[in-house]
C-alpha cells in the first residue's frame, strides 16, 4: 500500500462516513438495483488498471457509478434512491473491488479511490434532487438528458482538476500545466466512460438491470485494449532504461548516472510546467543522453562529459542520437539529445528559438550530476548549483537553471 496519504483521502472519508450514515438512517431504497450496482461498481475495480506512475484506473467502475447516480427509471418506474445511497454504494463497490488486490499484495491507489468517490458524490449531489419529485422532479425527455450531458461535462472539469491536485500534491508539478494534461486525458476516455454511464442509465429504464451487461461489455473491451497498450509503454519504458544502463556496463558513465540525470531532468521539467508526452520524451532522453560515449575509443574519466571540450561534447551527443534515430519513432528524442550540449544562446546573439527547452534541462541536470556524482553533501550540490549559475550568460539557459535550483534545495530542505 501506498505511504503517501494526499490531500483527497480524508475528505472522501468524511463524504463516505456521512452517506453511509445517511443511508442507514432513511433506509435503503430498491436494495436489489443498488446490490446490482454495487456488484457492477465493483467489478469495475476488480478489473481496474494501474498506469505509469502507480496511478489507478476504473473506467468501468466509474461508468457503473455514475450509470446510479444518473438513473432516472428502473422499467418503468422512477428510481427514488438520493445522492446519499449513490454514494454509500460506489464506496462498498469500490472497497469490495479492491479487497482482491489488497490480499494479494498489490498496490492500492487510495488517492485515486478517492477522487472516483469524490466525483460520484459531486454528481450525484448535483443530478438527483433534478429527478426527485420533493425538489425539481424533471420527467424523463430531452431536458433531462440535457441536464445529464451538462453533469458529465461538470465531472469531466472536477475530475481533472482532482488528478492535477493529487499530482501537484505528489510530484511538485505546477498545477496550471497538470490540469491542462489531465483534461486532454479526460477528453479521450473520460467522454467515453461519461457516455457509457449516460446510456445504462437511460437504457435501465426499457430493460431493467440487463441494460448493464449488454451496455458495459464494449467499455470492457476497451479497457482490456487500453490495459494492452499501458503494458506496451511500460515495456517500451523499461527498454530505453536497459539501454541506458549499456554505458554504465561498459564502464564510460558511473553506475546510476542516467537514472539520475533523468529523475532530476523531470523533476525540473515539472518545475517549468511541462506535461504528458514532453515529460515522457525528456525522460527518453535523459535515460540516454550518453549513448555517443559508446563510440569513443578511450571513456572519459568519470564519464563526465562537462570535463571534455564543446567539439567532443557535440561530437559524443550527436553519435547518440544518430543512434536513436535508427529506431525510427523516436525523432523528437533523437533531436533533443543531439542539440543537449548546445548553450543558449551564443555571444552577441539572442536565444535560439529553435533550441528544445528539454535539450536545455538536460544539459543542466547532466552538467549537474557530473560535478556532484553520489554525493549527498549539500556544501558539494550548492557549489554546483553556483557553478551552473556562473554559466547562465551563455551555456545555461537561466530558467533552467532557476528551476533545477529550487528542485536542488527542497530535496536539501526535506533531508535535513
């Protein structure tokens, strides 16, 4: 189980705490149709997928979820449970779902448990007074599902900007550009389990509860495709890190050199904003911004390429990716290595606009790790961070640099 406890999880244990007693108090309303949906929700979990970084996934719990919240027939007849019982279902969905992964040893997201329940209670907070017939009551028809089509848009922002406070939360990123990432996400399958949810609930209302086999197995499919295409990345991940390590094996960078160039190159890289597919790339290309010391006849002591000239720096970045482009879908990384040594900007000229803000982080964070190597010692990570910074005229673009600094000093700060 995860050691880290965000911000989100004891909120979501006060909603559930509070439903779950609300519920118990009125009474449960058709016990059958919640029992279905809860079994529906937590299956979902059951079958929910874990993504880079450990973070969890459940679309079809999710759809199931919000199929309840979003029920306003059961054949034929009105659906009557409230926001509370909507709640309190997803939650024992959600924690019989999860009790086979716990058992069995695996990571349970209780960060990202919470933001599916938090989301399903800001649903349903807003969608059933619109059908119940003591508040609004609308009757089924076209401003009903326009109403249903403006809740999944609201949960769509919710849920984003949730995942971008965990995010920001865990990995120090700047909330502005996870926000953004997390809302091309949902655009993609976030509409497509905010649709399926939509339709059971709709469809529940002509078939009965067969409406949730018939309607939820293309979700599955999906899901089982997406879980195919997360192994892949993984796979393509672990690949590039087996690669990088070919230079530490050889003896031409110190063990551990490109696995820390590229934690600390996405740790800046978050720090400047960056996101989705442009963090994924700069680790690429962190991971391998050394490969060209393989064509070198004799290794540089130490690896350090800082301590060799600019020629033989452009020469050792260019041959890497040379080599990188021989993969032929890696382009965007090739270039960034090749142009990683290059400075800034040059005497008597502006930046070059052209130049990669991730071939700037790179060299920032290789130049870093070359001066410190293994060394804890903050008197040797504050006189290279100094070191860099006397290079901000040219070689060392200065926002870069800003950023590393900050990254440098709240790791000092929090291992004090």
């Amino acid at each position: 189980m995860r050691s880290h406890v965000g911000p989100l999880i004891p909120v979501a244990a006060v909603v559930v705490v509070a439903a779950v007693a609300h519920t118990a108090a009125v009474g449960v309303v058709d016990p059958w149709v919640a029992l279905a949906f809860a079994a529906f929700v937590g299956f979902g979990e059951l079958v929910r997928l874990t993504l880079p970084g450990e973070r969890d996934a459940a679309p079809l719990g999710v759809a199931g979820a919000l199929a309840y919240c979003l029920l306003p027939e059961v054949a034929g007849t009105p659906a009557e449970h409230g926001a509370s019982q909507v709640v309190a279902v997803a939650a024992i969905g959600i924690l019989v779902g999860g009790l086979p992964h716990a058992a069995a040893g695996r990571v349970v997201g209780l960060e990202d448990a919470a933001r599916r329940l938090l989301v399903v209670a800001a649903a349903a907070a807003a969608f059933r007074p619109v059908v119940d017939p003591d508040a609004v009551g609308l009757d089924p028809g076209p401003g009903l599902a326009a109403v249903m089509i403006g809740v999944l848009l609201g949960v769509l922002i919710l849920d984003a900007l949730l995942a971008a406070l965990s995010r920001a939360s865990t990995e120090r990123a700047r909330l502005g550009a996870t926000w953004r990432d997390e809302l091309r996400t949902e655009l993609s399958i976030g509409s497509a389990i905010g649709a399926t949810g939509m339709l059971i609930a709709l469809a529940v209302g002509v078939m009965d509860l067969w409406a949730i086999p018939v309607f939820c197995a293309p979700l599955l499919l999906t899901q089982f495709s997406f879980r195919r295409f997360v192994a892949i990345r993984e796979t393509y991940l672990q690949t590039v890190r087996s690669l990088s390590r070919v230079t530490e094996l050889g003896g031409y960078t110190e063990t551990g050199h490109a696995r820390r160039v590229s934690e600390l190159a996405l740790a800046v890289g978050r720090e400047l904003g960056l996101a989705g597919d442009d963090l994924r790339d700069l680790e690429y290309a962190a991971l391998m911004h050394d490969l060209g010391q393989l064509s070198l006849a004799e290794p540089i002591p130490g690896g350090a390429t800082i301590m060799v000239d600019a020629g033989e720096q452009r020469r050792i970045a260019e041959e890497g990716a040379r080599v990188i482009r021989a993969t032929g879908v890696l382009d965007r990384v090739a270039d960034m290595v090749e142009r990683s040594t290059e400075p800034y900007r040059r005497p008597h000229e502006a930046m070059d606009p052209t130049l990669p803000l991730g071939a700037s982080v790179i060299k920032a964070a290789n130049a870093f790790d070359d001066l410190v190597g293994e060394s804890t010692s903050s008197r040797v990570r504050l006189d290279a961070l100094e070191r860099l910074r006397l290079g901000m005229a040219y070689e060392y673009d200065p926002r870069v640099v800003a950023a590393l600094s900050r990254v440098v000093e709240r790791s000092l700060k929090s291992s004090v």
